[in-house]
C-alpha cells in the first residue's frame, strides 16, 4: 500500500501547472520514498538475489527520481520560449507512459519473479 501511494502522489504532480512546485513535490515525494526504503530495509531479508519486492522498490526508485528529472527538462522547455513542445510531452507522459508504464513493469516482476519462479 505505501508503495501505491508513492505511485499516485507521482502521478498526481503531473496535474499542476507549475513546473517548479511539480519539482518540489517531485522531490519530496522522492525524499519520503527513500525514508520508506530506509525504514522497510531492517525488516527485509539480506538475500543474495533480488526478490520481487526488491524488483519493484528498484523500479519505484528509478521512475520516482526520472519525475524528478522530467520535470525539471519540462521547467528549462517552457524557461526557453517551448511551452508548446513542454505541454505535448507532458500530455503524453500523464495518459500513456506513465500509467502504462508502471503497469508494463509489474506484469513483468509478476511473470518474471512469481509465475516463473
């Protein structure tokens, strides 16, 4: 559940207008993901191999810090006079990438790492 809720507060960012509270909220949300890690990591297993779980903190990790990212290269497009370019990407990263991206990798952690054992 904390996981899903770090997801949506990452996606829900892509709503503000602003790109510079979009980078904030990014950050933070970042921030707080690492505090999860953090905390979680004395009750997980020291194993030699990555698990599912450890799949999915990995992907959660590298997607919450390209927001970050994202947004920032967003702030310099609209800074340089290409709000336009900025909007187009923005919208396609809110309806397909994002979304269906995050759904891309947990099909494939789920097949991968339970279905396949």
């Amino acid at each position: 559940m904390p996981i899903l809720i770090l997801i949506v507060v990452g996606w829900s960012s892509f709503f503000l207008e602003d790109y510079s509270k979009r980078i904030e909220i990014a950050g933070g949300n970042l921030l707080v993901f690492v505090a999860f890690n953090w905390a979680i990591a004395a009750d997980l297993p020291r194993l030699g191999y990555v698990t599912f779980l450890d799949f999915l903190l990995q992907c959660v990790f590298l997607v919450t810090g390209a927001i970050v990212v994202f947004n920032v290269l967003l702030s310099r497009l609209e800074a340089k006079g290409r709000a336009g370019a900025a909007a187009l990407a923005d919208k396609y990263v809110v309806k397909w990438i994002y979304p269906f991206g995050y759904a891309g990798v947990v099909l494939f952690a789920a097949y991968y790492y339970l279905w396949t054992g």
